[in-house]
C-alpha cells in the first residue's frame, strides 16, 4: 500500500514524513468594566495542522510538471483524506499550501523536493 490523497498515489514513499500538530481550541476573552478579571468564553475545537514533507521522482520534466499540477490540482479549498502506507488515516483535510523545495536530476530522471500543509478541519 503506499500513501493516497483521494485514492490517488500521487506521492513517493521514499523519505516521506508526516507531522501532526497538536488539536487547538479556540476562545474569545474579554475585560469588563467593573469586574476583576476576564470572561472567558470557549469556542470549541478547531482543526490541527499536518504537514507532509518527502520527494517527488519523475522520469522526465514533462512528467514531473504533471504529477505536481495533479498536486496543485487539491488546493481547491475542498475536504480530502490522506492514508499513509503504515495505516494511518487523516480525514478532512484542507490543502493549504504545496511548496516545491528545489530539484534536482538523479539518476536517470529528476527529483524534486516538497512540503505540503493541511488544515484537519475536524479531529
């Protein structure tokens, strides 16, 4: 099994990482006058970031302009689900922003480096 976004393997296996902020909440706190302190008032759980860093290999230019615009395709502010080759599930997530980190030719095709930021919308 290897690493799916919306049942498409669109990445490499080879030095992939994921990491998964912690799950925020949010709250709104105000002053009031005559009152000693603040009121606090919860509004609830928010998303977390996950961010996806790992290389892309393609064996021509051609072909690696096309696996990252299918990428840059997702950044379509709609919910999507990563699944990991080790099992693990992220659902609802927003892609935030792809960012190609350089490439470079390696044997006998190119590699490019990238980061990928998500918003899990829900935990």
């Amino acid at each position: 099994m290897s690493t799916m976004l919306d049942s498409q393997a669109l990445f490499d296996e080879r030095d992939l990482r994921i990491a998964v902020g912690p799950i925020e909440r949010a709250s709104l706190e105000r002053s009031m006058a005559g009152l000693d302190g603040l009121a606090s008032i919860d509004l609830g759980l928010r998303g977390r970031k996950i961010r996806q860093r790992g290389t892309l290999r393609a064996a021509s230019r051609a072909q690696m302009d096309a696996r990252i615009a299918a990428i840059e395709g997702l950044l379509d502010g709609a919910e999507h689900t990563l699944r990991t080759a080790d099992g693990r599930q992220y659902d609802d997530l927003r892609m935030d922003a792809f960012t190609p980190l350089g490439g470079q030719v390696e044997g006998t095709g190119l590699v490019v480096e990238y980061e990928i930021t998500y918003t899990q919308l829900r935990s």
